[in-house]
C-alpha cells in the first residue's frame, strides 16, 4: 500500500484549509468514508481536497461543518481557498495545477492546442487573444503568469511521468509568427527531452481515431483513483466515475497505438522547429 500524503500546510491556503480539514477528522476520530457519508461526494473527492489538490464546494463544506461541529468554519473558509486557487486560472480549472503536481502519470490528448504545460508564453499570450479577444491586457498577463508557474512542475524531482499526444495540424498551421513558432516546438522538443517524458504526433492522414471529438488528460495518483479532465473554450470537467474514466483510458491507449513513434514524433516537430526558424531567418 502507497504511503498516504501528508499536505503541507504552508505551501497555500488550499493546503492549509486541507490540512486543518485532516486534522479535525482525525481528531473527531472519523474516517473519510464516515466524514463523507450522508453527502453527494466520494471518498476521493474529499481525500483530494485534504491534499489541497481540490477545492471545496460549499454543499461540502456545510455537510463537514455539521458533523464535525466546525461552527461554519469550512463554509466560511471554501470561498478563500477556491480563490488562491484560481491564481490566473478560469474558477473551473483552479484544481488542476495541484492535482498535476501530485499526479503519478499525466496523459494529454491535444487535438486543437498544445497542451498547457509545454506552451511558451507567447504562445499562451497569442491563444487568449484569439480564444477571449474581449480580454484586457491585465488578465491576459496574469494567464501568462499562471501557466509560467504551472510549468514549474518539470523542475520537481516527483513530477509525474508526462505523455502527450498532439495532432499534426498543430505543427503544421501556426499560430504564431515564424520565429515564434519555432521557439514553441523547440520548447516542446527540448522539455520532452529533458524531463525524459513522451511524445506522440497522430499524422493528419489519419482521419478517424479514438477521442477525435475533443481533448482530454488522464490522471492518475498513488493514493487515489484516477480521473479524466475534458475541457472546452468556457467550461471544463474532472471526470472521475469509474466506468467513464476506464473508457477514456482505453481511448487512449488506442490513440497512442494510431500516432507515430517517440522518436518518430520529436523528430516531425525538431524538423518543423527548423523549417519555422529558416523562414523567419527569410522574411
């Protein structure tokens, strides 16, 4: 059995909230499978959020205060927690940096854009223009600045083990100017190398495959079950009913059977990188 992780109280108020969660229910003498009876949430759900990996929602929060006699502390306190979390994130994704951190395997499936924690910041810049062109200057920085720090997880030495699958129209139609573009796919070929995570390119002669439809990234954790984010342009999901998240799993596996080889891979995206630097070197 996998150790059981201790949250660390200091690290942000999500954690702190957690950690003071974990205390108060050890200290009542209950387990999360009693704290969590009576409410419409799972074990899981609750184990993460004592992890600072989730946030609490406030049907939670009034159903922990009740049984745990917190006279309204966690409702009082869910509305802080959910906001350090967002940190220039939109609020349906303020879970998964955290829940990235403490993942044992990421998995991302990028058929439309690269997946967030191999973008340079001109490419983040670039897609909130284009996706919220109504934005301010001011809230498109402070995306810039979340997914900068997002990407601190490939300087840990715990991070999870990382494959990506991307679709080869995102190599091939830029969204950036020349020399842009090649700094993204040499950022991309570079952190993959580095961080000896996996590639994958699925050819655009390959029409049909598994989860054409949309993206997704599989999670999965040492002491929790795994879970599947889906996410489109306004709203985004954490997927995590066992049926649901097996179909997902062997979706994916499937994709990874129709896309290129690893090396395969790296190799079409260093040669676009170069193909990208000679045209700018041109205009």
């Amino acid at each position: 059995m996998p150790l059981r992780k201790n949250p660390d109280a200091s690290a942000n108020v999500p954690c702190f909230y957690g950690a003071e969660l974990r205390y108060r229910r050890e200290a009542a003498g209950l387990t999360l499978e009693q704290l969590v009876d009576g409410s419409f949430r799972g074990v899981s759900f609750l184990s993460q959020i004592e992890r600072g990996e989730r946030r609490m929602p406030e049907d939670l929060a009034r159903h922990v205060d009740r049984v745990l006699g917190a006279d309204g502390f966690f409702q009082r306190r869910c509305a802080d927690a959910r906001k350090a979390g967002l940190a220039g994130h939109p609020q349906y994704y303020a879970d998964m940096p955290e829940m990235e951190k403490n993942a044992t395997t990421v998995e991302d499936w990028a058929p439309a854009v690269f997946p967030g924690l191999l973008q340079t910041e001109a490419y983040v810049r670039k897609l909130s223009e284009a996706v919220k062109p109504w934005e301010g200057a001011e809230a498109i920085e402070r995306k810039v600045r979340a997914r900068v720090k997002r990407a601190e997880l490939w300087r840990r030495p715990d991070r999870p083990v990382y494959w990506a699958i991307l679709h080869e129209r995102l190599i091939r139609r830029s969204l950036l100017p020349p020399l842009e573009m090649a700094e993204q796919l040499e950022h991309i070929a570079e952190t993959i190398r580095a961080s000896k995570s996996f590639l994958q390119v699925v050819p655009e002669t390959t029409v049909a495959h598994p989860l054409m439809m949309g993206m997704a990234k599989v999670l999965t954790f040492s002491d929790a079950p795994p879970l599947v984010w889906s996410e489109g342009e306004f709203s985004g999901e954490a997927i995590d009913n066992p049926e649901l998240v097996v179909g997902y799993r062997r979706s994916y596996d499937l994709l990874r059977a129709a896309a290129l080889p690893t090396e395969a891979s790296l190799a079409m995206v260093e040669e676009a990188a170069r193909r990208y630097r000679d045209e700018a070197q041109h205009d």
